[in-house]
C-alpha cells in the first residue's frame, strides 16, 4: 500500500470542512473528497424564481450553539432573528387556537391536560439531567432506559390523550421520525445534548432563534473557498484500505461508474452519517461492532416544503407564520421570509410517517397538501402561492434521510462504545458522532474540530 | 445500456441457487454471481480435525418446513434426528435442574413462576395467532404492537424475574440479540412465521428437530453442482444500473479491488440480507422507501462455538446434551455430534450482547469462557475437550450478523411494503423476505422460489 503523508476527510459537510480547516491551519497536507458536485452536506444552496436565497436543508442556530457563532463570525457573515413577532398557531385533537410566542407559554387546553404535560415534561427532564453525553450507556437506569421506545414510555407516563399528542409531534418534530422508532434513552440523550426539549422545539431562546443572512450553505462555500483545491467534488468514496502502520488508499468511482481516482494518506476522517459510512467497501472489513453499528442507526424521514407569497399576510392577523399540529402531513410550520419579508416565506415539513407517505405521491399531491395545511393554519390566503419548492432528502442519495440518525432501542447500550472509536487509521466524525448538540450543525462542526485535534496529535 | 438476455441472481445462498435452479429449469438463461468464494451463504462446511463433517452456519430443519424436506430428499440427502435422549439442563435464577426432554415438560420453577409463564406464552400465542405473514402492517394492533419493544411487553405482562427470564432467553436464542432491540409486532410475525414460539424453541417436533446427514452445506454445494458453470464464485457485486425497459447491468469489484467483471441481464435478484442489500450502489439510486428500509433491518449477533470430545459423556449421565440458561455467555447449547457419537460434540451459542461482548476478546477467552459454560452444565469432563471451534458471523464480510435481520420497532409498519416490492427489473429474496419460515433454511428457499416465479412471470 502507498504510504501517503496528509490526510484525507470525506464528505464536504460542516464537518468535513471544520476537520479540513484545523488540519491545515496546523499545517497538515489535506484533501477532502466529496460525492456531490457541492459542498455542505445536509445544508443546501436554494432560490426561489425571484431570486431570494432558501435553505433546502438545515437552517437554524440558537443559544449555546458558541461554534456556529463563532464560526458565522469569523467568516464574514451575519445572523438575523427568525420571524417571532405575533402568536404561534396550534392544533391539538381538531381545535386549533392561538398562543403567545414567548417560551414557556401555555396552550389553553384544559387543566388535565395542562397538568398531565407539565408532570410528563418535568419527569422527562428530570432523566435527561441524569444522562452521561459522553457515554450515555453508562448509568444505573441505562438498559431499562434504552429496553424501550420513546412511545411506549409516553402510553405509560401521559394519562391524557393531547399530553401524548403533545409528546408525540414533538418527537416528529425533533427527530423526523415517530416515538416508536427511537429508544428512550436516545429521546433522553438528544434532549440534552440540545440543552433540554423545551431549547430544541423553541425559536424565543432556543434551536430555532436565528437564521444566517444569505443562507447558511455560505458557511460550507466560505470554509471550502479557504480551503481551495483542497476540496474534491464529485468524486464518490467507494472503498478505504487500511493498515495500522501503511496508512490508507481512498478509492473513489468515476463518473461512468467505474474506478475513479484514488487517495493516499496517513489517516482519514469520515464524516458520511454512520449508515453511509457503513456502505463504504473497507479493506480488510471492519470489526464487527463498527459495522453492526451502522446497521442500527437509520436517518429521519423528511421532505422540507416551501410556499412562496407576495407578501407574509399571517403577520397582519397577528400571526408570527408558526405552527404545530397533530394532524398533517405538514405539522410544522415556521415564517421563513428574508428579513426584509419580502416575499412571503412559509417553510414546513412534512416527518416521519407523513414525509414516508408523501415520498410515494406526486410533486402536486405534495403542493397541494402543503397549501392545504398552510391554509388550515393561517388562513385561505395561503391557497395560492406564487411559487411551491420542495427538497426530499430521503431520496437524496448522499444523505439518504434528515434531519439525523436515531438510535433504535438496545443500540446505545449494546454499540454506543463503538460511535467515536477510531479503527486504526479510520476516524468518525459528523453531527451523528458529536456528545454535544448531537444531530446540529453545532454538532457536526464540534465533532471534526474533534477528529482533526485526534488526528494530529497522531501524526 | 446493454440489453441482457437471461436473469442474474446475486447471493448463492441458499435463496440463491433455488430461485437459478427454477429458472435453469424453466430454460431461463442465468448467471449466480457470489461474493465468496463458496456457496452455501449462511451454511458453511467445516470439519473437525479427525474429519467429522459439522456445520459452522444454519443446521437444523423441523415439521412443516416442507420445501427443505423435499429438497433434501431430491438431492438424495437424508436427515436424521437431533440427539434428545435424556434430560435437558435448564438454569435459571442461579439454580440448576433437569427436566424431560419432550415438548412441553416444564422445568420444576415454584408455582408463581410457573402460573406467570403459562399465562404471558398463552398472551403471546394469542397475540401471534392474529398476525398477518404477509402483511403484519395491518390489523388493528398493529401500530401498537410495533410501537414497543418486546422487552416492554415483557416488563408489562410477566410478573415474576424468572417468568421475565424466560422470555429474554427465548428472544436470545432465536433472534440472536436482546428483546430491547426489537419490536413486539416482529417479535410476534417471527414466531407465526415458524408455527410458534414453542416450535422455534423445541427439538422435539420443534426447529431443532432434524439435522442432514453430512452438513446442511451439502444441500448448497449439490445445488451448484447441478447449475455449473452458471455460478460463478468471488465476484463480489458493488453496483447494480437498472431501467424499467433496458434491464440491468451487475458490476463487481475485481480480486485487487478495482473493476471487475460486468453481467448483463434483463432482471436481477437480489438475495443478500436487507441490510447488505442497501449497501450495492444503485443507478439510479432507489426509492427513499426502499433505501430507508435497509437502514432499518439489522442483523443479529451470534457466535457459533464447538467443543469436540472423545465420547459425548453426558449421554451416560442421562442427559440429551441441550442446555437452556440465562447466566452466559454461552446460554443455549446442543449435542451435535454426527448420526454414532462418534466423537462426542457440543454446539453452543454466544447470542446478542453475549456474542458482542466476546466479539471484542481473544480466541482463548471465548474458548475458555465456553468451556467453562459447558462444565457448569455437563460436569468438569467439559473442561478438556480435543478442539474447540468457532466462527463470528458478525465478522463475516459477507453477512455481518447472524441468524438473520429482525424489525427495529416501527418498521413493519413504516416500512413493511417495501419489503418484497420490486423495483422495476431489480427483484428481492431471501430469508428475511419470506413470510413463512421467515429467518430459516426454509423461508429462504421458498423465497427464492417465489422471486423465480415473479421473474418468470414477467420475462
């Protein structure tokens, strides 16, 4: 095997490029190779006819999130709130009712209810305190936690039939997935890895707060723009070979389909999520509870839907564009005009089981249903926008799934050492690897600013 | 694209080479590409050092898996019966007993236990007997049954620790991994699927009731004979392009890593396990519902161990050499020597976290925690067996898991009609395909027939 001298990081999202950019900042020969014909992974380059910058892909940034800043800062660019002005649409059980959009305000849902949820979301924070983000099979209640699904944990511990609703379309909101598919302890982790659920379903002080003038793919083109040459587009990752001493050869498909170009190096970086990471051919194979890992740790279910209007009409109705339902296929809404709100923006997404069947409809079956939901939440006026866009990024098949993975029950317990462990020169790295902010792009930059630190102190 | 004439199948498994041989025999022209360099799959031929044949994969057939019987006795194979004479050593608790060997003598447990087990088997039974094989998403439980784990159902509907530990020793030795990990839905397809529970538990008129005379491995090596050259070994598939009107053209990586040969057809079908499936580049990729699906179906964690003796001693001691325990890491074990007893063999398994954790040590500490497993049942004759033999299935390549895949929770019902559906020419089998004997020798052939028989159909 050639002996290679730098390093080679694959896949040109947040991380890759963050791992890329420490590296050679500290000076270190390295090429990242990426699938696509663009860089920035899970976040996406997106217009409307008009020419107004759109977010196919993820968007928000929010308190805690210091890297995202930082590195928002460092580049040049700027952020802007999300659109929180006027109150937030809900729909529980077929009554829709409106509610103010500061954290921590209540729906009018009757006091059983009420109660019921704020017994159901102080028991569920109560664990989440007590998970170990490092290692989160470590813990005395570790392998009850994680013996059951998220749903079944919501049946036993909420009485009223909304306090479950509630649960419910917060785990599709957060996860993209229903509460049947994720292990408990994985609900628990990611709660707190987020700084808690209330953060991650809130825009006032929470996941939602913010958004990147312009777009946040500009983050991933001005990272790649330092990095010049360094990155590689279109040039597939099919099979890494490996030897503890010999370094890696990264062998990648050409266009047709056949051999393409290979990489050698001292080490490598993956940040592919761990699914796609597991299709990679390695030579020899990997142990077997790396690869059994990855076998267990399917992406969400989402199709991101976007409708496009003269004006953000809501916002004259005292409206802030924000919704959240029990009843689809679009739960959840967010205003996501520019910050000159023009045009009208309503961003929503169409999760788990609702994107799952949407994915088998027509693109006018999915408009149609969007503008449907858009109207039942603000009004007949969303009926007919001037533009429809949708990104389904389940069929996008350098991500196959959004927003993350999850963890399906037992896999934290039975595989969670195997996450981040490097094998020989093969290190992991993504949102997907990341103790904090696990599953964000805050997580994705932390865990290659991560996996560069681990390298170097190798080489 | 090239217009192929015949149908290639990918897998010579057992799936594999029945699906070839019913086109071979309708005049269909096939080619079996394998990415081994043996047939068999999840059957493998092994011998002990005096030359007794013993088989390192899938080995037993029992009543109603009919299509093995009749296989067997067309490729003039015989059977012959599991040794199960004499008590079988049941421990459980930390307390060891006998108990009689026929279907359904039960262990001397306390009247609690005993009254807990028979109502939480009759509950599952019941349960079971309502699923649809061929379409375990419908029904009007069947959101809620694939909403938890079977662990939770455990939890929930058995009273006593023992009862509880009955159930998780169950789930181990026939899924190969821990009731946290499944869903209760697949927990009940699986056991509908082999006639129930207590058949897929038993050697008398159970699944362990019958072995071939020679190794199971015989049945794929006659197969393949049969075929000739039409099977073609070590052309491991990478990359299948397809059209709904042009066929397909199958490409696999040469011995060196690179290119290899190329087979043109006009169907294909796919008989890896779901989740080595999704791991062939498709062109174009395939559908979000069918890519998500593989994400979702991981395989089990088994490793197989043998220790070989002079005699098979615990015959002599009343015992039928079958062991059932919930202290590990080998908690399942049978007496596997050939049709005279000559030399004695013990067969045992380290399933789920028991296999994962093993995985990681050395060869001498499997064998001496083996060992050990054996003495504790049989007596200190165990400790010093001639040989000792293994093989990690999660190491293997090819499978990376045994017995076969099972539903994470919510994927029957997310995903479960993605299962079987063709996806224009590409066609898919094998034996977590198969609604009968699913996981089995038995499914696996009857789905390669099936798929056969689709193909045919359309040719």
């Amino acid at each position: 095997m050639a002996q290679g001298t730098g390093v080679v990081v694959v896949g040109a999202g947040l991380a890759g490029l963050c791992a890329a950019r420490l590296l050679a900042d500290a000076g270190v020969e390295v090429t990242v190779v990426e699938a696509r014909d663009r860089v920035g992974g899970r976040t996406e380059r997106g217009h409307t006819a008009g020419g107004t910058p759109i977010e196919l892909g993820g968007q928000w940034v929010g308190p805690t999130q210091n890297r995202m800043y930082e590195l928002i800062d460092e580049l040049g660019l700027e952020t802007f709130p999300t659109y929180n002005t006027g109150e937030i649409v809900i729909r529980l059980g077929g009554r829709q009712m409106r509610v103010a959009s500061h954290r921590g305000a209540t729906p009018r849902l009757g006091p059983f209810t009420l109660a019921d949820l704020a017994q159901g979301l102080a028991r569920f924070d109560r664990l989440a305190s007590r998970v170990d983000l490092e290692a989160p099979w470590q813990g005395p209640d570790a392998l009850d936690l994680d013996g059951e699904t998220f749903e079944s944990w919501i049946r036993r511990n909420l009485r009223t039939p909304l306090g479950r609703e509630y649960f419910r379309v917060a785990t599709e909101a957060v996860f993209s997935t229903q509460s049947s598919d994720l292990s408990m302890l994985h609900a628990l982790f990611y709660a707190r890895s987020g700084s808690g659920l209330e953060t991650l379903l809130s825009t006032d002080r929470g996941a939602q707060q913010d958004r990147v003038v312009g777009g946040t793919w500009l983050i991933s083109e001005r990272l790649a723009a330092g990095l010049g040459d360094r990155v590689r587009l279109g040039v597939p990752v099919r099979r890494i070979e490996h030897g503890e001493d010999t370094g890696v050869v990264v062998r990648t498909t050409a266009g047709d389909g056949g051999d393409g170009e290979a990489f050698t190096a001292r080490r490598v970086i993956v940040t592919l999520p761990p699914t796609l990471a597991g299709r990679i051919d390695y030579a020899p194979a990997l142990p077997s509870w790396r690869d059994q890992l990855t076998q267990r740790l399917p992406a969400g279910s989402v199709i991101k839907v976007y409708a496009v209007y003269d004006e953000p009409f809501w916002r004259a109705d005292g409206l802030n564009g924000q919704a959240a339902s029990d009843e689809g296929p679009v739960k959840v809404v967010f205003d996501n005009s520019p910050p000159d709100g023009d045009p009208g923006i309503l961003v929503g997404f169409m999760e788990g089981a609702d994107g799952r069947a949407f994915a088998r409809r027509s693109h006018s079956e999915r408009m149609d249903a969007t503008v449907a939901c858009f109207a039942r939440y603000f009004g007949t006026k969303a009926l007919h926008p001037v533009e429809y866009i949708e990104r389904d990024w389940m069929a996008e098949p350098h991500s196959r799934g959004c927003y993350g993975a999850h963890f399906t029950p037992g896999v934290w317990t039975g595989f969670g050492q195997a996450l981040r462990a490097p094998i020989g020169p093969i290190h992991w790295a993504g949102a997907e690897c990341a103790p904090v902010w696990n599953g964000y792009m805050e997580g994705a930059v932390r865990s290659g600013e991560q996996a560069a630190r681990e390298v170097l102190a190798l080489l």
